[in-house]
C-alpha cells in the first residue's frame, strides 16, 4: 500500500520582530524541506529581509484582496507574523481563516527571560489556552515538569542595534512604500531622540532609585509596573486606552481603599520614551489625591527583587506579573491577561486589593506554568546570535508538529477572478 501523499508546507512570513530571526527562521523552515515565502510591508522589513521577497507597497484597502491572491496563487498551508493586533496583520488573520490558513502567532514571552511566546491563533487577550482552574489542574497532570535550564545569553546592544536599524529603514524607506503607516503610536524619530536621551541619564536614574528604595525600605508597599501606552496591551486590552488613565485608575483607589501605613511604588518601564515626566506627574497627582509622600516613582531597579518584597503588585496585564506570582506575590489584574485565572490572581476588584490581597494558588500556579510552557512557549530569544539561534531551532520542532487543522478553519472561500 503506498503512504499517503502529503501536500508541501508552504510558510508565509509577514512583520516580525526587529533582527533576523524571521530570514533565519525561513531558512532553517528551507532546509526541511518547505516553501518559505515572505512579504514586506514597510522599508525596516525589507532591511531585515533583503531576498526573495515581495514589496507590497499598495494601500490598507487593497491589502485584504492582495494577500487573498497571494495565499491561493501560492498555495499557502500556515502564516507566521508577530503581534495579532497590527492593522496589517488583523486584516492578514481573517483571510487566512477564510481560507483555511494555519496561523502562527509570536509574542514577547509571557515569562521572561529565556522564552517567546508562539500560538496558534492569537496571543494574549486572544489567546485560546484553557482558564478554567480544573482543567488546567487536570491538562497539567499529563505533562513533564518544566526543565531546569541554563539562562539564555542576552545583550541590551543587540535589541538595540537591530531596532535602530529596523526603524531606520522604515523612515528611510517611504518612497518606496508610500502608504505604510507603523502600527507604534507617536514618532520614530522622536522616540529614537527621547531613547538617547534616557541612556545618557541613566546614571542620575539610578541613584534617584537607590534613594527611592532607601526612602520606603521597611515599609508596606505595592508596586505598580507601567506599561507603554503604545502597548496593545494597553490599547487593546484594556479599558484604558492609555497609560495615563491606568494611572489616574490605580492611584484613585488607593488614595481611597489602602490602609494608612502601605505606599505605592510606581516603576517606570524600561523602555519608555520619556514623554512624560512620570515623577513630577505622580508627585502632583499624590498632593491632589492627599497621599504625598505615599506615592513614589523608581525608574530602574530589579523588578523580580521588588516583585518578591512587595506586599503586592498591581498591573493592567504586563507579563512582569509572572515575576510576583512566582514569588507567592498577591497581583490584581485590571485588563486581559492570559495568567488573570481564579485562583492565580486577586479576585474581587482593586479596592478590596489594598486590604486585603489573595496570593496566589502554587499548585494551580505549577499547574499553569507546565500548560503554558507545553502550549505557548519556545525556548530562545532575540538579544543574541546565540539566543536567535535556539530559537529558531525549537521554532522550527514546533511549527513542523503543529499540522492540525486550524480550530476557526472555515469554509473555502469561492475563487474569484479579480478584475482590473
């Protein structure tokens, strides 16, 4: 009896991350044996992958109808993009349904360091893991325990470089791509200058942090890890829209509902432009709300140590939770986040988080870590060759297990001839 015949994978790369880990992935994809395929959007994704591409240098409207033909002309079995909530890539992800397309989600890790978050279908809010405490109780029974492994090489200069000279060419590359429009909130330009701007400041950061640290050391305090308002995790995941409502939220119930002796420990993202003057916003808003002197900003020190010491943390849906819960640290949730699960997180509200807040279950904890790394994780990263390179070796073990039927698959659309 012959085997049965099986039909050619054929992968669709769209926007990755900055750096080279999509053309190394394609090409290790390349090496087993399938079709890669790859289209870029914007002069940063040419930079990053220079050959055998296609240019779409057309308008938002036209792109569904493009990428339509694309995916029939080219036979295309599974789509690999990063973030589920660009403009392009939405509209991306719904032909692909149409068309029965398998889709590959990556993400930033939901716990870092040393992993990368990849499912299928979408990640955080759209993420389709189980949340139900007894079945991830029970899912977890079946599989090995977590493997304790050596820490990943990363270098900050890495990241840098490749998205300096991402971004570079997205700027640089207009003519060419007249109409693409990136998905980052604000300017690239003056977002590169505020960076700088940060870097050369980053000692006088640092002992303002030390000093911070000094000023609430054997108090009872929360800290509040901000996000960038940029984030989709803010933007789309959220009732926020922005950082700064997130702030007036968590600040209101505090200055209301925590007993008189904690304070509230804000730390500014690492990556934050430097818009807004964190310090000075918070210190104005403490005096108005009558908490001066309870309210501190920290824009450096190590998060997992404060996660560890806090009485508990508070977050929209920053992946930094997994650091406290780790820990046993009490977290309450305000927007989508895949670990906000009964039993894992506080439940109950904000308000009643100051007084009294729920740790952690470690068990149902242990049990949704084993899930999530079975599931939604691939070991490697993207700040060195060495990181990229494990990366793309367990990408590739994933992708290629990964040939089920995709779970929202609908029906074959009907081939149209296009007109003009």
């Amino acid at each position: 009896m012959n085997a049965q015949w099986t039909p050619r994978r054929e992968f669709l790369f769209l926007q990755g991350p900055p750096g080279p880990f999509f053309r190394e992935l394609g090409a290790a994809l390349a090496e087993h044996g399938c079709g890669v395929h790859r289209i870029n959007l914007s002069g940063g994704d040419r930079y990053d992958w220079p050959k055998a591409a296609t240019n779409y240098r057309g308008r938002m409207r036209n792109w569904p109808m493009f990428l339509d033909r694309y995916l029939r002309a080219h036979h295309i079995t599974d789509l690999v993009l990063f973030g589920d909530c660009r403009p392009m890539h939405q509209a991306a992800l719904r032909m692909a349904q149409l068309r029965g397309v398998h889709i590959h989600v990556y993400e930033e890790g939901y716990i870092r360091p040393d992993w990368m978050t990849l499912e299928r279908d979408g990640v955080n809010g759209h993420s389709p893991m189980e949340r139900d405490p007894a079945a991830i109780l029970a899912e977890a029974r079946s599989l090995p325990p977590i493997p304790q492994l050596p820490s990943i090489t990363a270098e900050f200069k890495r990241r840098a470089r490749d998205s300096y000279w991402h971004y570079h060419h997205v700027v640089t590359g207009r003519l060419l791509f007249p109409f693409y429009r990136t998905h980052r909130q604000g300017s690239i330009i003056l977002d590169g200058i505020g960076w700088l701007w940060r870097l050369s400041q980053r000692e006088r950061r640092q002992r303002q942090a030390v000093e911070t640290l000094a000023a609430i050391a054997g108090r009872d305090f929360f800290v509040f890890p901000l996000q960038l308002t940029g984030d989709y995790q803010i933007r789309h995941h959220s009732p926020f829209g922005s950082m700064h409502v997130a702030v007036d939220y968590v600040l209101e119930s505090f200055a209301r509902f925590a007993p008189p002796e904690t304070v509230l420990l804000v730390k500014e993202h690492p990556l934050d432009s430097g818009y807004t003057n964190w310090r000075a916003l918070l210190i104005a808003k403490a005096r108005r709300l009558g908490v001066n002197g309870r309210i501190f900003h920290i824009d450096g020190g190590e998060l997992d140590e404060l996660s560890a010491t806090a009485k508990g943390m508070v977050c929209v849906n920053s992946t930094s939770a997994t650091l406290a819960l780790e820990a046993g640290t009490p977290v309450a949730v305000l927007g989508d986040a895949i670990y906000d699960i009964p039993g894992i997180t506080h439940s109950g509200g904000l308000d009643s988080f100051w007084a009294h807040p729920t740790p952690p279950d470690a068990e149902l904890y242990a049990a949704f870590k084993r899930v999530l790394h079975a599931k939604c994780l691939v070991r490697g990263g993207l700040a060195s060759a060495s990181a990229t390179a494990i990366l793309v070796r367990n990408s590739v073990a994933r992708l290629l297990a990964d040939d089920q039927p995709p779970k929202r698959q609908l029906e074959p659309a009907r081939i149209v001839r296009a007109v003009g």
